[in-house]
C-alpha cells in the first residue's frame, strides 16, 4: 500500500464533515485513532464547531431529514443515540417527529403494501413491517385498519 502525505485531524475531520454532518460524538469515535497527542482531538473539534463547520443541530436535523421518510420516530431514535447526538437537540427533533407519525406511516406503508389487508396473517405481516420501520403502536393500528386516511394528515 503506498503512502502518501498524511492527513491532520482537522483534515480528517473535514473530509467526514463534507459527505455528511457528524456528531461531536461521531467525529471522536472516528477520529481517536488518528490523535497523536492527548487533547489535540478535543482542541480541533472545539475549532470546527467555533467555526460552524461542525454543528450538533445540523447533524441532527441531517438525520432527520435523510431517515424520516422511511422510518419512525423510534428508529431515528435510536440511531441519534447511536451517533451520541446531545439529548436537547433529539428531544426537540422527536417531538416534531411524532406530530407527523401517522401521516408518514401511512406513506410507508401505502408505498410497500397499498391495499388493507385481507387475512389476519396479512395484517401481521403489516404490522410488523411498519414495527420494524420504528413507527409507533397507535400509528401502525390506524394505518393497517384503514382507520387513517391521509388527507386527515
């Protein structure tokens, strides 16, 4: 393998930053091996974010943005927490979410299934579907028994 010029942390730390945002978190984990002096990761990252160009509510609304047609609130949830995104910005961001729950479920599962189900083995199989995609119990119990209709919103 040839070797070419290294790259710094803020280098690194750019590169990540312009396919996607990150989160503090995420620039740590991904970053740590590469820090060659106890506290230079910390001092790069705070200069990123001083600068903006590292932001925890842009990560977030990143996520957001790219995950919430296809899941629920649950599951984006759960991969914020696995990205170590700041509580504050995810419970402002899940709450705009859940206020949409029904009406994305309902696209969800218009696009993958389109018609009500017919046999009780097809309505488990709905259900599970949209469980596994994170929406929540009351949304998935209005969307597979008709009972949502998506000009309520």
């Amino acid at each position: 393998m040839a070797t070419g010029p290294r790259l710094s942390l803020t280098g690194r730390a750019l590169r990540l930053l312009s396919s996607r945002e990150h989160s503090r978190a995420e620039l740590q984990r991904k970053l740590a091996p590469h820090e060659e002096t106890p506290g230079e990761l910390a001092a790069v990252l705070d200069k990123l974010a001083a600068k903006d160009l590292q932001s925890e509510q842009r990560a977030v609304d990143s996520l957001v943005h790219r995950r919430s047609a296809k899941l629920g609130s649950a599951r984006i949830r759960q991969e914020m927490q696995a990205k170590g995104m700041e509580p504050e910005a995810m419970a402002q961001a899940l709450d705009q979410l859940r206020a949409s729950e029904q009406a994305r479920a309902f696209e969800v599962w218009r696009k993958k299934f389109g018609n009500p189900a017919t046999t009780p083995a097809e309505r488990a199989k709905q259900v599970r579907f949209l469980a596994s995609r994170g929406f929540g119990g009351e949304a998935i119990a209005r969307v597979v028994s008709g009972a949502f209709d998506a000009d309520e919103g």
